[in-house]
C-alpha cells in the first residue's frame, strides 16, 4: 500500500513537471495570457481546479508582489502536489526561458553587437509590447474616476522623484486610499479551498521574506561581494514590485544600469529579447546576471527574483481563505492595483520610450508593431521576428 502510494506521487509529481513545462515552452503573450494558459489547462482541460477556486488564487497572486502569473502556477502545483509540486511547476513553467535568455546574454557578447540595428527594432518591439499591455491593464485597473485620480498621482510621482524608496511609498499610499474609498465595497465569497501547507510553515516562509529583505542590504556592505550585491538588488527587485513583469522594469532599471553593472543599450536589447521567449517577463533577470557575470550570473538572478515570489505564495496560501472574505482588504487592493498603472505609464515613458522612440520613422515603426499585435492578434513571437527586421531596414534609411 505505501510503495502504491509512493508511485502514485512520483507520477503526480511527473505530471506536474510535464504538463508545466509544456506550458514553458508555449505560453507567449504576457502574464495575462498566461493565465488563460492555465485556466484552459489546469481548470477546463484537467479540471485540479473549480473556476472559483482558480478565481481566488490568482485574485491573491494579484494582490502579492511579484510575478502574479508564475505564483498562480507555483500555487497550482502546491495545490496538486505539495511544496515538492510548487516547485516543480515552477521549475517547467520557468526553465525554458531562462535558457533561451542566458544563452542570448552569451551569444549577444560574444558578438559584440549591442549597437547593431536589429537591436534598436527589439527596443521598438519593446515600445509595442508595452504599450499593448497599459491599455489592457488599464481598463481593468483603474476603470472609474477615483482609481484614474490614483493612477495619475502615481504618474508624477514615479516620474518626478526618482529614488529607492518612490514606488513603494506610492503602493503603500495606494493601499491606504483604496481602502479609505472602497473599504464598504462589497465583495460576497462563497466557497472554501484548501492548500495543503501549515500555518507554521506559512509563518517561517513568511518570517524568512522580511528577514532576508532587511538583512541582504546590511550583509551586503559589511562583505563588499559583488555576488551578495547582486542577490540583494534581484531579490530586492522580485518583493517590492507589484503587477508582474512590465513594473520589475523600472526597478531592474534604476538598480543596474545607473551603477554600471549593465549599459541603457544592453538592458533594452535584453528587454526587447525577453519579449520573443515564453514563460514569465521575471526571467529577464537571467538575462540580466549572464551579462554581468556569465551563466553562473544568470542561475543567481533567476534564483534571488523569483525567491520572494516562492515566500509570499507559500506564507499567504493557508490564511487565504480567512482573508479573501475581508472587502477593506479588497479596497486596499484595488487601490494599488490603480498605482500599478500610474507606475506602468511611468516606465513606458522613461526609459522605454525616450530610449527607443528617436526619430518619425521609428515612432511609425512602432505604429505598425503595436497594430499588428493589438489590432491583428499576431503571436508576440512574430511581433519580435519583425522588429528585428524592420531595425535593419531602419538602419539602411539613415
């Protein structure tokens, strides 16, 4: 009976591995189409979960910082198979493109082509890409006066006080106001899920979250070591964003390139990359550490971003159920929910826009990118292969 078992949950486990990794390996568009991915696989197609279920889950990813998509699928697999379950669907959800990403990190200085003009087409992509995104967010985010009112306060403020410090003071008062104007919002629940996770296990992920988060920074200048450094500013990176991948932009932004650690041209080619390869926008991060420090550089970053995501997920899903039923935790988020699109707007601006939008002929170039994916629903991948293209024909008009 217990060898049955045993096989049983080795087959789980497998299943879990294979069917996500799958899910890696074609699962373009974004942390919104990522979702679909996997309602249509794990809810209509496999049915691990019921509808209200999976509604609740990535309600919560949402209101967690980090990547909502990639937490989904880690709470998915916890669900299906335990800790050991989460990982491994983080694992083949993630793997594929952080491969693909470290080995264009790789391949792009071997070259040594960083001012080509195809790279300058992935900055326009870029430009597209996210641009497609705000519109989408946006509606859903901030569809009324109060959460437009927020998201242009965070607007201003990310664009005219740029420090540390700017996005989470912006989130944290975007939680304060979402829940001073929605906190009688009504918000009925009616069904119960159960993950099988500890409180105590919940409470030292948990306590290990805000452990690392305050001690990185101190162990970072009492050693001097460029691979603590490192992990600090990635893990720094993956707890103190919220609305996934396009808003890691700015934070990646302001902690590498205004150091030296990576150049303006590079993180935007790597940018525009990261757009052609599916899986999670968080996997940029490979990208980013293979430039600074090799393959080795690479494995690092993924492993300090996503960490914070693995905390949270892990210390929130046991009280979830509890929580979920509160409507002034619900105000609060649709509160900073409204101040990710302000910071969103922010970083398409600067410095997505102000880096790649040079001349007339690049902004009707980014014209027929952003139709093409918004208007004709080509895959991104497409998207990105003309790009590519369409910066060498620039090249030759200059």
């Amino acid at each position: 009976m217990r060898n049955e078992k045993r096989t049983i949950n080795l087959m789980t486990l497998l299943e879990i591995l294979c069917i996500s990794m799958k899910l890696g390996f074609t699962s373009f568009g974004g942390p919104v189409a990522h979702l679909g991915y996997f309602h249509n696989e794990y809810v209509r197609k496999r049915k691990w979960m019921d509808e209200n279920s999976y509604a609740d889950l990535v309600t919560l990813c949402q209101f967690l910082p980090g990547p909502a998509s990639s937490q989904v699928g880690i709470g998915i697999g916890v669900l299906r198979g335990g800790i050991i379950g989460g990982i491994l669907a983080f694992l083949g959800f993630t793997t594929p493109s952080v491969i693909a990403l470290i080995l264009f990190a790789l391949l792009l200085q071997g070259m040594g082509t960083v001012d080509a003009s195809w790279i300058h087409g992935l900055k326009i992509v870029a430009v597209a890409v996210v641009a497609h995104a705000i519109l989408g967010i946006a509606q859903n985010l901030a569809p009324d006066l109060p959460r437009k009112s927020i998201a242009l306060v965070a607007i201003a403020a990310t664009l005219l006080w740029q420090t540390a410090f700017t996005q989470v003071g912006v989130i944290f008062l975007s939680g304060v106001l979402g829940y001073l104007i929605y906190k009688k919002h009504r918000n009925t629940v009616e069904n119960h899920f159960h993950f099988p996770l500890s409180k105590r296990f919940a409470i030292g992920c948990l306590v290990l979250f805000f452990g690392l988060l305050f001690s990185l920074p101190i162990l970072r200048e009492l050693t001097a070591s460029t691979w603590i450094a490192m992990f600090d500013s990635f893990y720094r990176s993956g707890a103190l964003v919220f609305g996934g991948g396009h808003v890691v932009l700015p934070l990646l932004e302001r902690e590498f390139v205004p150091s030296g650690w990576i150049s303006a041209e590079s993180f935007l080619t790597g940018y525009g990359a990261a757009q052609a390869v599916p899986g999670p926008l968080f996997t940029f991060a490979a990208y980013i550490g293979a430039v600074m420090n090799g393959w080795q550089g690479g494995l690092l970053a993924t492993f300090a971003i996503f960490l914070p995501a693995f905390l949270l997920i892990m210390g929130t899903l046991p009280f979830w159920d509890h929580l979920r039923r509160n409507s002034k935790i619900k105000g609060a988020l649709m509160g900073v929910n409204s101040a990710v699109v302000g910071i969103l707007i922010a970083a398409f601006y600067q410095p997505i826009w102000t880096s790649s939008i040079i001349k007339p002929a690049d902004f009707a170039f980014a014209a027929i990118l952003f139709s093409m994916l918004s208007f004709w629903k080509l895959p991104p991948w497409i998207i990105v292969l003309t790009g590519a293209l369409g910066g060498v024909l620039l090249g030759y008009l200059n």
